[in-house]
C-alpha cells in the first residue's frame, strides 16, 4: 500500500508496508529459476529474451485523463522462456513540460502487492513535484501477479472475512490449530485458483520484467522511484542490472540481507516505535481514549481493550463483529501515518464504548475491502511474494512459542501477534527460492536511500543498513513520523530528491531533514 495523504486509501499508505499481519515480510531473492537467465549489464540482451525486448508497445487511452496504457508480454518462467507468457498492464502519463524531457520515471508504491497503477493515476503522476512531472514520462508496471497483472487469487470474500477474524494471539491449543488451519486454508486456496502462476511471481523475476519495460519505453537507464517493499524491488533492479541503473530513489528502505524471522522482529519493534509516538501525542490531550497519564498507561488500556475484545466482540453495524484481530490490524493501520491519528482516537474512544465500526473502517481500509464484500488482491500478492522470497519465519507453532519473549520484548503491545502472523509461510505450496544476502551493486551510479527515524514498517536500521551495503548508496534521513518520506511535507526531503531526479546530484551521505 503505498504512502502518505491521511486516509485517502490506506491502501495507498499501506501499500508500501510490510504488511506483517498478512505475511512474512519480504526479503530478499536471487536464486530463483529464473537465475540462469544471465544478469544484463551492458552486455547484450541474451537471445532468449530478444523477442520480448523487441516487442511494440500499442498505446490506448486509459480512461482516466492525461493517462495511457498498454500491455507488454514477458516470459512467464526465465529459465524457460519459450515455455509461456505472462501480460503485465502499463500506464504511463506523458512529461508536462516546459523543461527538457529527461526520461521515464518508474513508480511503485511497495506491498508486496500495491498496484502500482493505481498509485501512478492516484498520486504519484498528478501528486509528485510538478517540476519532476513536467521532465519524467512518469511510469508504472503492475508487478506480475498484482493488480492487474495477473493477479494471483486465494479466497472468496467471505472466506476473507472469516480469515482476517482468525485469533492471531492464541490463548490454548485449539486457537494455536485455529489459526494453523486458517493459514493452510489461505495456502491452499491460493494454490488452487493460482497455482500456475505462483512460482514465478518473485521480486528477481518482477526485475527483469522492469528491464523490459525499461528498453521498451527508450531509455538507456532505469529511472526509480520506490517505497517500502519497493525499495527491495528497486535495489534487485540495481544487482541484476548495475549498468542500467539510473537515478533511483529508494524510500522507506528494507535490509535485504535479513533473515524472515530478524526482518518480522524489526518490524514490530518499528510498530512499537510508532506506537510510542503515537501514544506520546494522545496523552497530551484531555480527550485520550487511553489515558492522560504516561505512554506505559496508554500501552497498558491499549492491551486491555484487545484483551476485553478477544472475549467479547462488539457490534459495528456490520454483520461482521470487532474482535482482537480486526481491531489491532485497524491500530497498525494508522501507525503508518500520523494525520490518521486523530481518526484513531475517534475509533479507540468509539470502541470503548461499545462501537467498532471505526476500527473496523481502518482494518478495512488495510485490508482493501471494498463496501461490497470484496477485496483486491493485495493481500494474495503480498503473501504469494513474500513467501517465494525467503524461507519462512518459522515453520511449527512450537518454534512461534519459543520465540514469542523475543517478539514481546520488541512490542508489548503487538508482539504476541506479530509472532503468529509470521508463520503463514510455513504452509505455502511453492518453496521459497530467495536467500538474505547483501546487495552491493557494483557499478551502479549513485543510489538515494532514504529513512525515516520513526517510521513503523520500515524501521531507520533498515534504510542505515542498505545504504550502507550499496556500493554508491546515500543515505537521506527524515527525523520524524510515519511511512516514507518524499511527499510527506519535509522540503528538505523533496528538495534532496527532486534535485537527484532532475539533476542527478544526490544529497550529501548521511544528509539529515525534519
């Protein structure tokens, strides 16, 4: 889900998270079949892939104005790439001028899973800088099995309902085979409605696809903007093809030489961390539904009203009930931006007094359930991704009980299900062919990195770490709140990028803003 504006869809907000709750996070995924394909540099295109960087793009009209779209063809398997075709959906929006055009610049909002058209047509092509607008063709490629690429399917909606009500912190054994069975389900139907599609939706193989697009659009280089998850995307870009790589921003940075069960610890420690915050801010007003008192209180209420929801759920005004796990995933939801803030004091007060229905709207909103019952796929990409990137987190319950006082430790308050939430991928039918590994891209031109001190999904060790692994990376701090930075209001931030876009001068390394 993707970035900033309060909750305009937390699906563009969210877009760009790890969404834990759903899936491991993501990591990192070189081994993959489609490896024996050779990394291209400035080397020619192998002969197997020719045909489909010679194909033609025919542009139509989107209906959305100012827009274009096109469906470009790849291989569906890298390693055999006369062995089918998989059509990925493009939309692009033409530079404004007045300004020299410099290129294409590619868009993704992150997830995995976030449809990175939407966000094109949503905000990045009408919501970026005009100056980036009116020099950049800005770009974007719904990744394989996303969106409308494809999309990979598991559920029906009414089977989703019933799995995003699942007890993610189980009390008993019963619970602990509750929630097993729930994600086995979730496994098994992605494989069933899917299954073909499923081994080859890795973020290597959603690279290369960018390298199609790449030379079919006319550009020597690749010019990136990415968030979240898409920072991964953006730096695989970077490892497989170094000598293509251009001005590439990577905003709200993963650490993609983590393991899936240290990345699902960070993370929710980045949870508590923007909890903190947010909980800072609350008990400064008369009006905190948890407390005035200190952050610990807060914490403390916070806890309770999960537990007091766990035992008793409470009406919406829908036919579906406010449990534990609706209403934590609504919590997380507004971690990831602090304008939503003052909506979650609104749903925390409107719950204690026997009202979910607000909870329940931002549980939604991360979910991208739509009034009617039904969901996008993001949540089907998201853990269909993450699950061929890297080998689970754990992979019995009795390794999720062992490692529950680590996760506790990183999140009083969300610990216990982040834990559980990461042990979906024990059951998925498709084994994972990515390993955590640095990656340092050698010969890439200057690399942007940037972090954000306090950010939930993406924690700032991650952007440190990355830039540091990048053999011209640069690292960009924002000192402040909330998921990814450009755009978000800092013009200490957007001036650094805007600069790089449009100049290609990156910030000074270790450059700090507020």
């Amino acid at each position: 889900m993707d970035t900033r504006r309060p909750l305009r869809t937390l699906a563009l907000a969210l877009g760009t998270a790890g969404l834990l709750i759903s899936g491991c996070s993501s990591g990192s995924s070189t081994t993959s079949a489609s490896s024996s394909i050779p990394s291209a540099t400035a080397s020619p295109v192998p002969a197997a892939l020719k045909t489909f960087y010679a194909q033609h793009l025919s542009w139509r009209d989107c209906g959305v104005t100012g827009f274009q779209c096109t469906t470009m063809k790849a291989p569906l398997d890298y390693a055999k790439p006369d062995g089918g075709e998989i059509k990925l959906a493009v939309s692009r929006k033409k530079a404004t001028g007045p300004g020299k055009r410099i290129g294409s610049l590619l868009v993704n909002p992150g997830g995995p899973g976030g449809s990175a058209i939407g966000y094109l047509q949503g905000y990045a092509a009408i919501g970026y800088p005009a100056q980036v607008r009116a020099r950049y063709d800005m770009v974007a490629i719904d990744p394989r099995g996303v969106a409308r690429s494809e999309p990979v399917t598991c559920l029906t909606g009414p089977q989703m309902d019933a799995y995003t009500q699942v007890d993610q912190t189980p009390d008993d054994a019963g619970e602990v085979t509750a929630l097993s069975g729930a994600f086995k389900k979730f496994a098994t139907g992605c494989e069933q409605r899917s299954g073909e599609i499923l081994p080859h939706v890795s973020t290597v193989e959603t690279a290369r696809d960018m390298d199609i697009l790449r030379a079919l659009l006319g550009d020597d280089r690749l010019n990136y903007v990415g968030a979240s998850y898409g920072t991964f995307l953006g730096a695989t870009y970077a490892e497989l093809f170094p000598a293509r790589a251009g001005r590439l921003v990577l905003d709200g940075a993963m650490d993609p030489s983590l393991p899936s069960v240290e990345m699902n610890r960070d993370q929710t420690a980045g949870f508590e961390t923007a909890f903190q915050s947010f909980a800072g801010d609350c008990v400064k007003k008369a009006d905190c539904p948890l407390g005035t008192t200190s952050t610990s209180e807060a914490a403390n209420r916070l806890k309770q009203l999960f537990a007091d929801l766990d035992a008793k759920p409470i009406a919406t005004g829908d036919p579906r009930k406010l449990g534990e796990s609706l209403a934590t995933t609504g919590v997380i939801a507004a971690m990831y931006d602090e304008t939503a803030w003052p909506q979650l004091r609104e749903a925390l007060t409107a719950a204690q007094k026997g009202d979910g229905s607000g909870l329940l709207s931002l549980a939604d909103s991360y979910y991208e359930r739509e009034p009617n019952g039904s969901y996008a796929n993001l949540m089907y990409a998201n853990a269909a991704v993450n699950c061929i990137d890297l080998p689970p987190a754990f992979t019995t319950s009795k390794a999720v009980t062992q490692a529950l006082p680590t996760f506790e430790k990183a999140s009083p308050v969300f610990g216990k299900g982040f834990a559980w939430a990461s042990l979906n991928c024990a059951y998925w039918p498709v084994r994972a062919t990515g390993t955590p590994h640095r990656i340092k891209a050698e010969g890439a031109a200057p690399i942007v990195v940037v972090g954000t001190t306090r950010d939930p999904a993406t924690p700032y060790k991650w952007a440190k770490s990355l830039a540091g692994q990048l053999s011209s990376g640069t690292l960009l701090t924002y000192q402040g709140d909330g998921h990814t930075a450009y755009g978000r209001g800092s013009d200490c931030i957007d001036t650094a990028i805007n600069t790089y876009l449009l100049e290609g001068t990156p910030p000074s390394d270790g450059k700090k803003c507020s």
